[in-house]
C-alpha cells in the first residue's frame, strides 16, 4: 500500500494502523528521503531505494513525494490518497508539534520552526509549493492528483483514519479472489 498526501493530511497514521493491521514493513519516506545531516539524497539513489522496496513483499510507504515514488505506486495494491482541507492540516502539524514539545521528544524543535514549517504546508496547498527543485514534482493537491491518475483504480480518497476500514475490505476482497482463482 502506498499512502499519499501533503503535510499534516494523515498518512502517517493511517500508514501505520494499516501496517500494523496487516503486519508488514512501514517505511516512512522523510527517513529514506534524506541523509542524517538533512541533506535531500540524489534523485537517482531515492529512486533505486524505492524500487528495492517496493519490490519486497508486503509493505505500506507513506510520504508527501512525487516522482521518485512511481515504483510504490505502480506496484501497491490499493494507494490511499489523504486529502484534507488546508484548515485540517495545519491544525493537525500544530497539535502533533506541542505535543511532541510536552512529551520533549520534538524532532523538530521550535516554535520559529514550527511556523516555517505551516507556512510550508499552506503553500503545498495553495499549489505554491517550490520546497523540492527538479526533477522533483512540487507538492500540491494538484500535483498529487495528477500522479494518481494513471493509477485511478486503486486510489481510496479519505481525510482521516476512517478510511482504514474501506481500504481493509479491497484488500481482502482482493486476498479472497486470489485464493478462488
């Protein structure tokens, strides 16, 4: 499965209820995406890593990245497309940031870095998002849209881990039609 969607729309969560639903690999692509010193890895090693994982057997990936992740799409099942109104998301990315701060275990720490980051996350959403430069595709719920196109027949829309139940029934009706055929 890959979940898909811009910052603060939920993929984390549901990528993780499903993997634990499904007991199989979660791999969150901010850890595949970048180095330890924050750098952006090349395009090419962020495409070879998508397509060795993709190719293992059972996995859910989520990230808000385009381009390099067409491995994840082209070989999932079912991709869920996170999709929530630019209201949502910021509140989600606040709420998650304090309460990282009251646990302090903030990977990003900071108030300052923290509204940088929601100014980032309005600008996905306004389709103004210029955070990755080519060959990079921009972040943006247009963007995102026209990536999943191709790939229309497996795409679940939803804007919160209600969605979970939907994606859980395609999955094993899928397995079921399997196991007659």
């Amino acid at each position: 499965m890959f979940v898909v969607g811009c910052s603060g729309s939920g993929k984390t969560t549901v990528a993780r209820i499903l993997a634990t639903r499904f007991e199989v690999q979660l791999h969150e692509l901010d850890f595949i995406a970048w180095d330890s010193d924050g750098a952006l890895l090349p395009y090419d090693s962020r495409v070879s890593i998508a397509d060795r994982l993709s190719s293992s057997n059972g996995w859910v990936a989520e990230g808000t990245y385009l381009g390099w992740t067409s491995a994840f799409m082209e070989r999932a099942d079912v991709i869920v497309w996170m999709d929530v109104p630019l209201r949502v998301a910021l509140w989600r990315v606040f709420w998650r940031h304090l309460r990282a701060e009251l646990r302090r275990d903030n990977r990003f720490p900071g108030w300052i870095r923290l509204f940088r980051f929601m100014r980032m996350v309005a600008d996905q959403y306004r389709n103004r998002s210029d955070y990755y430069e080519p060959p990079d595709i921009q972040i943006c719920p247009d963007n995102i849209e026209g990536e999943l196109r191709p790939y229309s027949s497996k795409v679940v829309r939803g804007s919160n881990s209600g969605i979970v139940p939907e994606v859980v029934a395609i999955l094993e009706r899928e397995r079921d039609e399997l196991a007659g055929a």
